[in-house]
C-alpha cells in the first residue's frame, strides 16, 4: 500500500486508459488516496465499463479518511469509486456493470443529482469461488435497500 499525494503521484506505473490520478486526488478526502492492488482491480473494472459504455464516467468520490470505516471507500480498505455518465441515469449505468458481471459491491444511487452508482471489488472483481455480489439502492427518502438484483422501477 502507497500513499498517493500531489507530490508523488507521477511515481505510480498508471495502466488505465480512462482514468488517472489526478481524478482521484481531487475527489479524494485530503486530496489523497492509497494505493492498493484491491484499487487497481476497481480500476480494471471502471476502465473496463468505460469501454462498453463508450462515454466518460465521472468519479465523483474516492478515498476518504473520516466517516463510516466500514465504508470501502475508508482508506483502510480504500477500493470503491462513485461513478455517473451525465447521459446515462444510475439505473442505465448499473445496467452495463450486471451485463459485465464485474464489481462485487454495487449500489444505485437514483435520487441524489444526476444519480450515481457505486462500485467496488471488496471480493475481488469477480468472486470467482463463491460468487458474491452485494447490491444495494437508496430511495427517494434516504432508506436502503439490500436486494439480490436491481428491478426495473428502478429506472427512473
């Protein structure tokens, strides 16, 4: 694991065609992040989603080193992006992520602005041995919702 700063980001061997440090320095918590394999397996995926979408994906959060320590975007653990296409709602978006079958955490974020969603390989990119895949939404008033797939009413 590597602290990614301002002052060394140029040092990282960056293999990602879409993406690059400078995004996630600036939506990152102390304009930061750390550097992990778990990190480079998330931005594996969003390279890869980038190509089938063939439109830019925004991040629009990265590392952070305060709030939930659960969350995966907490610096211990830092491997989640949040991700919007301004053409595309989160529902449509979501879409390309279940048709890939890649990132093992997923969430819809439909209500908050142009809608997001999250992604994260907390089991890998792919949970080869046991297949897990937690998804989740949030609705119009805030609750969440665990489900097994994301239904059409989301799409809104």
């Amino acid at each position: 694991m590597l602290l990614v700063t301002w002052d060394n980001y140029k040092t990282l061997d960056w293999g990602f065609n879409h993406f690059r440090p400078e995004e996630l320095l600036r939506v990152s918590h102390y304009n930061c992040f750390i550097w992990s394999p778990e990190l480079e397996d998330t931005l594996t995926g969003a390279d890869l989603l980038r190509d089938v979408v063939e439109a830019p994906l925004i991040v629009t959060s990265a590392c952070r080193f305060r709030g939930s320590e659960t969350s995966q975007h907490f610096f211990k653990q830092f491997n989640a992006l949040d991700v919007y296409n301004p053409d595309l709602n989160s529902y449509e978006l979501m879409q390309y992520v279940e048709k890939l079958n890649i990132f093992t955490g997923r969430g819809v974020y439909p209500y908050n602005n142009t809608g997001f969603i999250h992604i994260d390989t907390r089991f890998g990119l792919r949970d080869k041995e046991n297949g897990r895949v937690i998804r989740w939404y949030f609705d119009q008033n805030g609750a969440e919702h665990v489900v097994n797939e994301f239904s059409e009413e989301l799409n809104v």
